[in-house]
C-alpha cells in the first residue's frame, strides 16, 4: 500500500527506439518512437526530451542521441492513423 492507502501498482516497463519520423504535438516537436511493453505490448512514444539520470550513462547517450537522422516530418494525425491501423491489424501480410 502507498502512505495514501492506495495498493501499489507493480511498474509497466518498456522497450523502446528511436523512428526516423518526427511530427508536432501540441505545438512541440518530437520524434516518434515505438516499443512494447515487458508482456508484448505495442506502444508509440512521442519524445521532445531526453535526458539521462544516469551520470555514468551520459557519454553513451550524449554520443548517441546526435546520431539519429534529421527524420522525416509526417502530421500528427498520420502518425496516429498510422498507429491505429497497425492495432488493428490493418496491412498485415
């Protein structure tokens, strides 16, 4: 239980890596990142930021961040329909 009483969720991991797609959310830029979940799941994940918390981690990340292409613009509402069809199986082989 948290101090509110509240029962503790266990923590949802995920995987993820960077696209070569970058859209504008809500006025921000971000790269598009898709990933899963430590059960299989599929998850997208929209990045404006990245930071390490990790002092030893931030020479591996400060070289490879700057590594990732340009991208390629696509709207928001592509990335998203993109998205949907992929759920629901849409252009599968």
């Amino acid at each position: 239980m948290t101090p509110t009483g509240r029962p503790v969720k266990p923590p949802i991991r995920i995987t993820i890596e960077a696209t070569d797609t970058t859209t504008d959310l809500d006025g921000v830029p971000v790269r598009v990142w898709h990933g899963t979940t430590d059960n299989g799941g599929g998850v997208v994940v929209f990045v404006h930021r990245i930071m390490s918390i990790d002092p030893n981690a931030d020479a591996t990340l400060n070289r490879l961040v700057p590594q990732l292409p340009p991208g390629t613009f696509a709207p928001i509402d592509q990335v998203l329909a993109e998205y949907d069809a992929a759920r629901i199986g849409i252009g599968r082989g």
